[in-house]
C-alpha cells in the first residue's frame, strides 16, 4: 500500500495546493463537546439522515422546520409517551414527508436512543466513548439496535453529528482501490469492512489525522474533480 502521504500529495494537486486542501478539512468535533450533545438532537439527526436517504437532501433541509415541529423537537420522552393515533396522523401531516416507514423509524430510534441514554448516561456520551479505530462495530450496533440506520446512512450520521469518522463513499472506495485495496466496488461484507477498518487505522497511525480528514483527502485524491471555491461555496464534501 502506498503511504498516505502520496495520497495527500495528489489531493493537493487536484485542489490547487496542500494550503487550498487543508482548507477544505472540517474541524473535528472534540469528544468532550461530542459528550453534550442532547438525545434530541442526535435522535433528529438520524431523523434528518434517514429521511435523506434516497432524497434531494436540500428538500429535506427546507422543510426541516416542520419536521421539529411536527415531532415535538425530537423529545424523546414526549415522543415515547405518544399514542398510535399521534404517529399514524403524522402520516398526512403536510410538513413532512410522509413517508410511514421512516416515520416509524423515528418512533423507534426515540426507543433507541432513549436505551442508549439509559445505559451511558446520554446518547452523546456513549458516541464520545467509542473509539474511532472500531467504527465498523459502532456501525454495526446502529445498524442492529436503531432503525434504518444501517449502511450509509449511519455512517452520514456519525458525520453530521460530528463523530470522528470515515464515509465509504464511492469516492473514498475507488481510492482504497486504487490504493490496492482487495475490497468490492461495494464494500458491505463484515470482510471487506474490517479491511476498511484496518486501513483508516494504518493511515491515522501513519499521519496522526483524524478519519474524518482520511477521509475526505482520500475522496478529494480521486473521481470527478471540483475546485476549491466550488466546493466552499456549494458547503459540499466529496465524502
């Protein structure tokens, strides 16, 4: 495997310089501020990724007032105490998008969370305290334990939060290719993960980044080149 240092090197190339890349680095969320984050904004975060999924996100994003709204600002004690009736309406409730599944995903990922909170003291805390070299076990519990919040969509939800954290966007997996990588165009296996894995942690142990840098020079070495200011001005990530 090439070091990651070659990596960066062509990243800076493609954005310009190390000085335009570095730039495009998101500051990385401190465990401590992490830990403070309230069950109910991280119960509407995974609301806000699952709801995403498979959508124009900047639709979600204009009528995310509605969402707050309509699910009384994701507490989850409010919510919890809520009869079928208050969730099958939601159904019809024009400020949202009714989708029932996803609907329901949110009244079991309040469950969820409030498990969660209940045996680490909050949902932030217990996110603060899993390490970033086993990101693939933390997936793997959300992807059990919550609702539709396997796949991508944890892992976007770990980045939004503000975990430290890679997304194996397609981006990110044609670098791990081309690095040679033995893993599948779609990585999804428990296999081809743990080598995902095992490679974020060679590179953190190499550079001393954090992953969610890893993963964005990864994703910016490689694909379909956007400028800088692009970028910047767009508010994109290539992760």
């Amino acid at each position: 495997m090439p070091t990651f240092k070659s990596i960066r090197a062509r990243a800076a190339k493609r954005k310009g310089s190390d000085k335009e890349l570095a730039s495009l680095l998101p500051e990385v969320m401190p465990a401590g501020k992490l830990a403070r984050i309230g069950d109910d904004r991280m119960l509407a975060e995974m609301a806000k990724r699952i709801f995403s999924a498979g959508f124009v996100w900047s639709v979600i994003e204009s009528k995310w007032p509605g969402f707050e709204a309509a699910f009384l600002k994701f507490d989850t004690k409010r919510l919890l105490s809520q009869s079928d009736e208050f969730w099958e309406q939601l159904t019809a409730d024009k400020r949202i998008v009714r989708n029932p599944q996803k609907i329901m995903a949110v009244r079991a990922n309040a469950r969820f969370v409030a498990d969660i909170a209940g045996e680490h003291g909050s949902f932030g805390k217990f996110l603060a305290a899993w390490p970033a070299s086993d990101q693939i076990g933390l997936l793997d519990l959300l992807a059990k334990r919550g609702a539709r919040l396997g796949g991508r969509t944890g892992q976007y939800f770990l980045r939004f939060i503000g975990k430290d954290a890679f997304v194996v966007s397609g981006d990110v997996i044609t670098c791990l290719r081309d690095a040679g990588l033995d893993i599948a165009e779609n990585p999804t296996s428990k296999k081809d993960l743990k080598k995902v894995q095992d490679q974020f942690n060679a590179w953190a142990k190499e550079t001393g980044l954090p992953y969610t840098h890893l993963s964005r020079i990864c994703a910016m070495s490689i694909g379909e080149n956007y400028d800088a200011e692009t970028l910047r001005r767009r508010g994109m990530s290539e992760d």
